[in-house]
C-alpha cells in the first residue's frame, strides 16, 4: 500500500484523529505531522522549516517500502500558531512547541517524536521508523 496520507485543520482534527485512531492497527506505522499553513500569496508554507522538513520526510517513509500512515495536521497562519492558547500547544497529549514536528503513533499514545530543528534530519527520521 505504501504511503497513505490524510490532511487535518485544527478545526477538523478531532473527526480526521479518530478515522487515524482507527485505522492505524491496520498500518505498519502511523505518524502525525505537524505543519504550519501554506501562506496564500506564496503557496508555500510560512514557516521555513515545514518547507525544509516535509519533502525529506515525506521521502524517508516512502522509501521505508511499508504501509505507513501519515496526518499531516495544520496549525494555521502565523498569529494562529504564536497563540500561546493554541490547542495543540495547551493538549495534554501533543504538547506542541514548535512547527514542524513529527510524532509517532503508536499503542493510542505519543511513542516518540521530533522537533522543528530536527524534523528534517534523514537518520532522526530513520531511527523513528
């Protein structure tokens, strides 16, 4: 099957999380990555470490060759994401501090993780598969 992606908004996270939940049994590996919001007069992403990370990611678990799922989860624009009332910053389970962060799933929990500066580092990103 390989790589299997779905797209969620902080507004629907919560119905787009649980179809994850769900399905996750039936992958050999499920992720949840976090991004900044593409910025409309670009198209690209207005955070420069979401631009770096995601390709590099995105080609690490293609090239892990199993079936793998992958939320990417948008934390918006800007004054958004600097909101210290975020959702994902306040969540219990996520935590988040930074963009881009990517987490793995696993056993309905948070089993490991990596942040911003380092989401884009091929062997950190290995080492979570």
């Amino acid at each position: 099957m390989g790589l299997k992606i779905v797209d969620a908004t902080v507004s629907s996270f919560n119905e787009v999380f649980s179809r994850f939940k769900e399905d996750a049994a039936n992958n050999k590996a499920n992720f949840i990555l976090f991004l900044a919001d593409n910025d409309p007069s670009t198209s690209l992403s207005w955070c420069p470490d979401c631009v770096r990370a995601e390709p590099v990611i995105h080609k690490k678990l293609i090239e892990s060759g199993e079936d793998v799922a992958l939320l990417r989860a948008y934390v918006g624009d800007r004054p958004t994401w600097r909101n210290p009332q975020h959702p994902w910053r306040i969540d219990s389970t996520f935590q988040l501090k930074g963009v881009p962060t990517l987490i793995r799933w696993e056993n309905d929990a948070v089993a490991a993780r990596l942040e911003d500066h380092e989401a884009h580092v091929e062997s950190k990103i290995a080492a979570l598969l």
